[in-house]
C-alpha cells in the first residue's frame, strides 16, 4: 500500500484518468471531481475512544463430556487412544471398496530418547503384526500406515502407542500466525501498552500478574500462561530466572525450554516479559505473571497435527498441575475441519476446563497464505481461529497509523469473525537466542499474546481483590455496529478491563478521537465527502475505509488537507487508491494541519458499502 500526494493538474470528473503509482511528493494527474458528483455528508458525532465502551464477558463453555459438533463415539474412543470415529472411517471405506484406512500413530514418550521410543514401538509392532502391517515413518515418533479393523484394535490396546488419528490430507499445514520477516520499522512494545491503557492499569492498580506479591519469582501461585508456540528462550532476559516454570516439546522431545525459531520467544515475552533487556520500554502485558511453554512446531514455524494434538494432550492433563489460566495459541492452518478437527477439539477441552484459549485469527486478510494468493480477502480466517471462541483480530496501534484493522488481519464472511482485535503491527519483542535484543514482528500473533497479557492482568485484579469470579473485556466498537466480520466485538481497551476486574475507580485517557460511519454507501462515480477539523497538529492523523461488500469491490479514499476545496474542483492533496481488490485502504498522515480535511470515498469502480474511520488528537466532525 502506498500513498501519494498530488498538486495541480487537468481538471477531471469523478474518474482518475490514470492510476499510476507514484512516490510520496510527486505529481502528475491528480484525482479532481466535478463538485456535481460529490455527496456532502454530514457526521454527527465524534467521541474520545473512552466514552464508547462495552462489555464483553470471556467465554467459558459450560464442562460436559460431549462437544457439540462431535459424535459422541469420537468422546468414547478418545479414552481408547483412538481419536476418530473408527466406525464412520470404515463405512466409508467399506463404500469405496476398501478394506484400511489411512491412520497417523504417534508413539510413547516415556523413553530417555526418541531413538528409543522409536525402537521400542518398531519392535512391538514387527512382534503383533510380523510383516502384515506396513509402515512409514514422517517425523519424530510418528507414523502412517494403512490399517484394518483388526488391526486397529490391536493398535489401540498397544501401551507404545500414545494416540492414532486419521492421516491429514496435509502434512505439517499449521504455521506461525506472523507475517514473514522480521520487520524494519522499530517501535517499542510499550506505545501498544500506552495507547490501551495497559502500562496506566498496572500502576493504578498494582498489578503484575504475580498474585503471590514477589515480582521476580514465579510459581503456579502466581497467573500462569501457557505459550503452545516454537518453544521460549528462557535465557533470554526478558524471560529468565525461572519465568518458564513448566515445558513440553512434542517435536524434538527435549527437556529444558529453547526456541529454534524464535516465534515462541516473542510471543511469551509480549505475554509475561520483564523488559529487562531494554526497561520501561519492552516490558510486557503481565510482566509478573509465570509461563509454561508447549512447543509444537519446528525450526521452520510449522506443525504437524499429530505434534500439536501431542501438545495440547499434555497441557489439557497438566492444567492443574501448573494451575493454568489462560493458553495463548498462535498458530493457524488453512486446512479443511475434516484435518484441523483433532486440533480444535483439544482446544475445545481446554475451554471445556474452564481455561480460554486465545487463538490468533490468522494473516489472511490481503488474500495469500504464505506465496499462495487464496483468490478471496473475506473468509480467511484461520480453520482454528473459525471454530473457537476467542479468536484474535490485528490492528494498528496509533503510532502505526491507528486504530485501523491490519490489512493482513484475517476476515470473516457474513455474521462470522474474530472475536475482539487488539494491537499486533510491528511489534518489538524478545529475540530468541540473543540474551537481551529485540526484534519487530506483525501479525495477529502478536495481537493474541497481548490479549492474553490483559487477560492476566485482570485475573490478577480480581482474584487479588475478591471482586469477582468472572470478569469481563473491556471493547469499544469499530467497523460496522455491533459484532462484525472485521473487528469482530470490538477493540481491546485494557485500562477499562483491568479497572472493571478490580472494580475500583480509575481514568485514563489517551488523547485520542474516534470519527466513526460505520455504515456508509457510495454509489459508482460518485464520491461521498465528510469534513474533519483538525485542531491541533500534536498527533498523527490516520483514515481506514474499510469495504464491507466480499466481491472485490474498489473503492478509492481522497484527502483534501486545509486550503484545498473539492467543492471548488481543488485537487486531492491524497489520493490512496492502490489497492483495486484490496478491500480497505488506509492512510497515515503523520504532520497534520491545522483546520478543515475533507476525507472523500470514491466508488472508483463499483458502487459499495463501506465504513470509515478516521482517529486522531483533537479533531471533531
């Protein structure tokens, strides 16, 4: 996306003559209207971030044996080590003619190495099944191999076997939910702290997460999060001295906490670091609260669903053991729910315990997943994140151009989305394997781990206290009104969600305005014109225009900065309009005038819904 700033020109009506793409200060045909096409319209209210909130209770699925999209046969044969409907599979084998189905078995982890659970499980199946049975090995302690029914049931009676699923369609097709590459803009962690009110809250109302009162040591007394990701540097500054007070790695089955990726570290330390590395400035959401880290992807940030599954397998039966109270899932798939449903059941009996979940909601809002473009900006919400209840959205905090929704942030369809959004751009956390540097990530992984952060914070402030035993977020809304497929509830604003929990008296204010249409309508050619005074230039100025069609409508956004009149065929000081599938565009003007914008949504080339939001210091409609 790019932004590009006109002056002079030949006069056009309500087309672009050419859409070139042009760097920041140059010029050549600006986009000018006849004022004939223009829609003056009027916004009648414009309110600080604070008086627009709303609360949002944090899901708890009542605790029951069945789930309710699972058979209840899948219930009974989990305790059997069989994590599928044995029966169902073969039916529709039986109707293809077939007598196997494809199954993926995971092996024991009881052994001192995975050589040796291997070994072991090799040799019982050469001594149960001779040379009937064939199989092949995909990763550590991981097999595929077409079986039976009676061969199934001697497998599931094996005490080498740790569980059996059917063979996904897609081997290793979950992923970090993060965009690729470390990124070269450097804000720190605690502009997003700052901006929703989490750095104000912790000092407030003394909390840290750590419920015991000691800052720097950490037990299951004190809020623990568990991190199901790469793994955690522990020796990381940020996240030493005995923060990771529990560990499991299903891919290499190693015993102390590491991270050869480096997804995991930044995550946990967004969650729960202390900013020792860099202080006051990359402190994290809960900086007293403990971790437990769950790695089930590898070096190159992607799983298999049997590792995963193995993971939560043992987080699920260790809840209690680590007192655990919330699990931060920053891991997305685009798989079918035929192949993610083992995953999203795991998650679900998580819930089922009473502990949420926090799933990102994937990083497909532009169309890719990954270098694959997916021919669609809507339905894109990671397979996980879809069939969960605390999915994670990404926005921009106001340094980066806020609070608009990251163009990557993956949207719903329909009444489907997310279900709240939080900051997650270009986010500066702990660096695995460095000792004390940092480096800048995006994607709704990091907007997860800060609603989990938040998450501690209020736990903290209610159990400290005794207020409460459920406690609620604190939202304000954005997009559409009410729940949408965008933001889903709303943005996440942590000072009213801490404040509420503790249920004390507080204020916070952090100088920002929202100017909301939540629900506007241009029609083709046409351009609808709202004016904005800016009255004072201490802070950025920013505009998201959002399209709510899902049929790759373009729409275009025009800016007219103060002494530019589109009524009296001034040409736009701004013209944004590179994206024509895209459905939003956005821009961040980081010096803004004094006195009267006119922001302009152009129906470019279709006539569309849309919402428009424009934040800034000190502007009124």
């Amino acid at each position: 996306m790019s932004m590009k700033r006109t002056a002079g020109g030949v006069f056009l009506s309500a087309m672009l003559l050419s859409n070139v793409s042009l760097a920041y200060g140059q010029s050549s045909q600006p986009f000018k209207i006849d004022p004939s096409f223009i829609n003056t319209k009027t916004i009648e209210t414009s309110q600080n971030i604070q008086s627009n909130i709303q609360s949002l209770p944090v899901p708890m699925l009542k605790k029951s044996n069945t789930l309710p999209y699972e058979n209840p046969n899948d219930v009974v044969e989990r305790t059997n080590k069989i994590f599928f409907n044995s029966y169902e599979e073969f039916t529709k084998a039986e109707n293809e003619n077939k007598s196997t189905i494809p199954v993926e078995v995971v092996a024991e982890d009881n052994q001192p190495t995975i050589q040796l659970n291997e070994k072991k499980f090799e040799n019982q199946l050469s001594i149960l099944f001779k040379s009937e049975l064939k199989f092949k090995k995909v990763s550590n302690r991981t097999y595929h191999m077409d079986v039976t029914k009676e061969q199934l049931d001697i497998l599931k009676e094996m005490k080498e076997l740790k569980f059996a699923i059917i063979q996904p369609k897609k081997e290793k097709g979950s992923y970090i939910a993060e965009t690729a590459g470390e990124q070269p803009i450097t804000p720190f962690l605690n502009a997003a702290s700052e901006m929703t009110g989490v750095t104000k809250a912790r000092s407030d109302f003394k909390v840290t997460g750590a419920l015991d009162g000691m800052e720097t040591t950490y037990t299951k007394s004190d809020v623990v999060i568990a991190v199901v990701d790469t793994g955690i540097d522990a020796n990381h500054v940020d996240l030493d001295g005995g923060k990771v007070i529990g560990w499991y790695d299903s891919v290499n089955d190693k015993t102390k906490p590491y991270d050869d990726h480096g997804h995991g570290t930044h995550v946990a330390s967004i969650v729960a670091g202390t900013g020792e590395g860099d202080p006051n400035v990359q402190t994290g959401v809960a900086p007293g609260a403990a971790l437990v880290g769950v790695k089930v992807l590898d070096s190159s940030g992607h799983g298999s669903n049997a590792d995963i599954i193995e993971g939560l397998q043992w987080l699920y039966n260790n809840l209690h053991s680590y007192n655990v109270k919330a699990v931060n899932f920053s891991i997305g798939t685009l798989n079918s729910y035929e192949d993610a449903s083992n995953v999203i059941t795991w998650i679900k009996k998580i819930e089922n315990a009473g502990v949420p979940v926090f799933v990102a909601a994937g990083n497909s809002g532009h169309g890719y997943n990954g270098t694959e473009f997916l021919g669609k900006y809507y339905d894109t919400l990671s397979t996980y994140a879809k069939y969960t209840s605390t999915s994670v959205a990404s926005i921009k905090d106001p340094y980066e151009g806020g609070w608009g929704l990251s163009v990557f942030s993956s949207r719903g369809t329909g009444s489907t989305g997310p279900f709240i959004s939080a900051p997650g751009e270009s986010i500066r956390a702990a660096k695995a394997n460095s000792r004390n540097e940092y480096v800048t990530m995006s994607g709704t992984s990091m907007a997860t781990p800060f609603v989990a952060g938040t998450y501690a914070l209020m736990y903290d402030a209610a159990y400290s206290r005794g207020t409460s035993s459920s406690i609620s977020f604190s939202i304000f809304d954005m997009g559409t009104q009410g729940y949408d497929k965008l933001y889903g509830n709303g943005i996440l604003f942590a000072y009213e969600s801490i404040k509420n929990a503790a249920q004390e008296q507080g204020d916070f204010d952090n100088h920002r305005a929202l100017i909301s249409v939540p629900g506007g309508h241009v029609a083709k050619d046409y351009v609808d014109v709202y004016a904005v005074k800016q009255n004072a230039t201490s802070a950025d100025l920013n505009a998201t225009l959002l399209i709510i069609n899902e049929n790759k409508e373009n729409l275009d956004l025009a800016i007219w900065e103060p002494g530019a009149d589109p009524y009296q065929g001034a040409p736009a000081t701004y013209y944004i309009g590179e994206n024509t599938e895209l459905p939003q565009e956005n821009i961040n003007i980081k010096t803004p005038k004094q006195g009267t914008y006119y922001f302009g949504v152009f129906g470019k080339d279709h006539s569309a819904d849309y919402t428009l939001e424009i934040t800034g210091n000190n502007i009124t409609p």
